[in-house]
C-alpha cells in the first residue's frame, strides 16, 4: 500500500502540472502549431489498422443530418465547454483565494454544493468538447482523465481526512462527492479498489470498453440520419441535408463528363467508389474539394456550412 502511495502521489502531481500547463498553452501563441499539423497527429494513428478507428467520429461534426437532436448536440457542446470553464474559473478563485488570505479550508460558494467542484467543472468542460469534436481519440481522453480525476479526488479526500480529522469527515458527511448530496449518494465512499492497481486497470478498461461500444451504437444512429445514395459500385454521401434523388442525379452529372471518367481510369480504382456532394457554398477543411486560392478569405479559419445554400 506505501509503495503504491509513493508511485501515485508523483503521477498525479505531474498530470496536474500537465493539465495546468495545457491551459496556458492552449492561451498562447504556440497554440498555433498545434492547429496547423493536428492532421499529422491523427496521420500517425491511420498507420495501423489497430488505431485508425480512433480518429473517426461518432457523432456528426459539420454534417447536417434528418435527426433534429443530431442537429442540436454541437451547440450544446459549446454551451457546456462554457459553463464548465466558468465552474473551474470560479473554483480557482476560491482555492487561490483562500490561499491568498490564509484560510484554513475552503467549504463554501461552490465547495457547499461539491466537494470537488474543479474536477466536476472540468469533466462539464471536456464533455462539451467532445460533443464538440466527437472523435473515438478525443472519447478515450475524457474517460481516462475523469478515470485519473477519480483517483485524484480520493486520494485528496484521504489527505483532508489526515489533516482535519472530524471537521472534513463532518463536511462528507454533508457534501456530495461531484454535486447535491441527494443526486450523488449512489457514488461509494471509500471503495476498496482504489487500493488495488490491477483492479484498477480492470475498471477502467471494463468503463472505456463500455464508452467505446456506446459511441459505436451512436455512430450507426448518426450513419442512418446522414444524406446517402448508394449504387452497386458507389457510396455517395453529403454533409448537407439533400434527397436520395438529387444525390443521384449529381453523381450522374459527374460521371457523364469526359475529363472525370478519364480521371477515373487513370486513378485505377476498380470501379469502387466514395463520393461526397457538397454545396458550392460550403468550405470544408475536411475535404479539400478546392485549392487554398479558390477558398474566400473569410472561410479560410474553419468550416463553412450555410443552412440557406442555393439547391
């Protein structure tokens, strides 16, 4: 049991640091170099067939789909990113406060209604992003950071406990573990696991085993409410709402011209093939249907998928 304390304390301590310093790099400058070549992170995954399913998504990102709720999980995603990095500003304030001013322990404002309102903040955070950008890599990552949070805040709790005794065993007793007492009773106490690092290992390849088969049941969902057409030799899709009957006759459109059937036999791909319809208007970095110079200044940050495209 010691030598595990001794192996956890500097793994949670350093992924704390990790976490804080991702903050101010995301803030800053260098953040940029991340954006530019984020494509050859999940370029390094595709290498294997063993990876490759992790940068595919679950959920649609820029499509639009027949599904109203669909339609409406992105959105939701940024107002949940939102409301828990308020949550963590707050928190912050308080701890760096009592810090400040000397306090001995912080058990208001929203330490009354969570005993660990920082990490709950956080997990609001990161399931607003990957709401937002619901790929299996980004799935992972959350599991495995609230798993890590899990642990952490446990371990927190044990170190209260040796240094205010009766006075935080009080403050448990009265306080939920993530929110109102009530709604997060359900949550063990001190479950006997967190002392074994095998069974931890299990449970948390047991949970991430469970969030991946979920994402997967939400990615045919979302696969059957997605713009397709489909031929014996052809899959055709749009990330835009259109009938069967207009993706056919644009398909049909395409092929019937000569330059793109010469193409076609040149690229030698057996008749097998994977087509996309995209309105004109709209500017996916996903697609790069078009050279950097046809692209308008003003859609050159992101992607651009008007709802009014012209039919």
């Amino acid at each position: 049991m010691l030598a595990y304390r001794k192996f956890l304390k500097p793994a949670v301590w350093g992924l704390y640091v990790i976490i804080c310093l991702e903050f101010l790099f995301m803030i800053s400058p260098f953040a940029l170099y991340f954006y530019s070549s984020y494509g050859d992170v999940l370029n390094f995954f595709h290498r294997w067939p063993a990876t490759s399913w992790l940068t595919g998504f679950f959920l649609p990102h820029v499509s639009m789909t027949t599904s109203p709720l669909l339609d409406s999980i992105k959105p939701w995603g940024f107002r949940l990113a939102g409301l828990g990095l308020a949550l963590f500003v707050l928190g912050a304030i308080q701890i760096y406060g009592a810090k400040l001013f000397l306090r001995r322990e912080v058990t208001g404002g929203l330490y009354r209604i969570s005993r660990h309102p920082q990490y709950l903040a956080l997990a609001v955070l990161g399931f607003g992003v990957l709401l937002i950008w619901p790929r299996f890599l980004v799935l992972v990552g959350l599991v495995t950071m609230l798993f890590m949070y899990f642990l952490l805040a446990r371990w927190e709790e044990q170190r209260c406990l040796e240094k205010y005794g009766d006075g935080y065993r009080e403050y448990m007793s009265r306080v939920g573990f993530l929110g109102p007492a009530r709604l997060t009773s359900w949550i063990p106490s001190a479950p006997a696991w967190t002392r074994r690092p095998v069974a931890i290992i299990a449970t948390y390849g047991l949970v991430l085993l469970v969030a991946v088969a979920v994402a997967g049941a939400l990615r045919g969902y979302s696969l059957s409410h997605v713009s397709s057409f489909y031929t014996g030799n052809a899959a055709i899709l749009s990330p835009a709402v259109l009938e069967a009957a207009d993706l056919e006759r644009a398909y049909e459109l395409a092929v019937g011209d000569l330059a793109v059937r010469n193409r076609l036999e040149k690229a030698g791909h057996g008749g097998c093939l994977l087509v996309y319809v995209v309105p004109a208007s709209w500017h996916l970095p996903d697609l790069p249907l078009e050279s950097w110079e046809e692209i308008p200044a003003e859609h050159r940050r992101g992607h651009t998928t008007p709802r009014d495209f012209d039919r």
